[in-house]
C-alpha cells in the first residue's frame, strides 16, 4: 500500500487508512510505519479496524502505541453496517472513533459506548431511493445529529 504522501499536502491533518486485515499484528504495525515514513512528522495516522472480524478486538489493542487515532466500524468501512458495541475493549475508547452507520437516531447511543467520538459518514446520507441524491449528505440529518452531540456534551 503506497502513495499515501501524496495525500499529505498542506493543512491535512490526519490519514485515515482503510485496508483489509493484514493477516497478523506485525502486518499490520509494518503498514501503519510505512504510512507514517510516506506521509511524515505532523500528520496523523488513523487506522480503521473491522470489529466484526475475529481478530478486531485484538487488533484494535495492539495498534494503541502506533496509531493516532482507532477508527472502530464494522467490516472494512462504507457498508453503513454497525457492529456490537459491547465487543469495544476498554483500553481502546479513549483512542477511537466509533463508525458504522451511525445517524441521528444513533448517535447519542453510540456517545454512551464511551468513545473519543463518533465517524459520521453513510448514517447521515440520502438514502437509494432518494433519486439523484442518494448517497449525498442530508443537511437535515446533520443538523439533528450536531444538535443531539451538542445536547449530550451539555
């Protein structure tokens, strides 16, 4: 997995990698050090970990010294599935974003898992049948999801 310097121009602050488990935990922290040589000091390395895998959990926990941030989903990122939030060890919360589908109706539930924060992406998008545009963010849903993770801070 290369190229990810070239998403380092200035004012990026961080990389998010999406990658399929690599197939051990040294493959895995071999990918976060190469990202981290290719995109340099003052960008971030975030790594997206698929806890509905087997090997999520531990994964998660040994990336915590590697990686700037955890981005917790389920599967490989982009299905709008959730996963059990439960599975989330308590060591990694405070190192991760919670992701996977979560909306407005969601949101204040996935804030009560504990996590730094959540990954808003597919939960707060037109759905299909939405014509030309699904998949485009809802500004309605944002607003209700900001305006639910305002009240929970306050």
């Amino acid at each position: 997995t290369r190229g990810w310097a070239e998403l380092a121009f200035d004012g990026i602050h961080a990389v998010q990698v999406h990658a399929r488990y690599q197939g051990s935990i040294e493959a895995e922290l071999e990918l976060v050090d190469a990202v981290r040589n290719e995109v340099g000091d003052g960008v971030e390395v975030w790594r997206a970990v698929s806890m509905t895998t087997p090997e999520g959990a531990q994964t998660a926990t040994a990336l915590l010294g590697s990686v700037d941030k955890l981005v917790l989903d389920a599967y490989d990122g982009g299905s709008g599935a959730s996963f059990d939030w439960a599975d989330i060890p308590e060591e990694v919360k405070d190192h991760a974003l919670l992701a996977g589908g979560i909306g407005p109706d969601s949101v204040a539930d996935a804030l009560r898992a504990g996590c730094l924060g959540v990954d808003l992406n597919s939960g707060v998008e037109y759905p299909s049948t939405a014509g030309q545009w699904a998949g485009h963010k809802d500004a309605g849903a944002l607003r209700r999801a900001f305006t639910t993770i305002r009240n929970f801070h306050t």
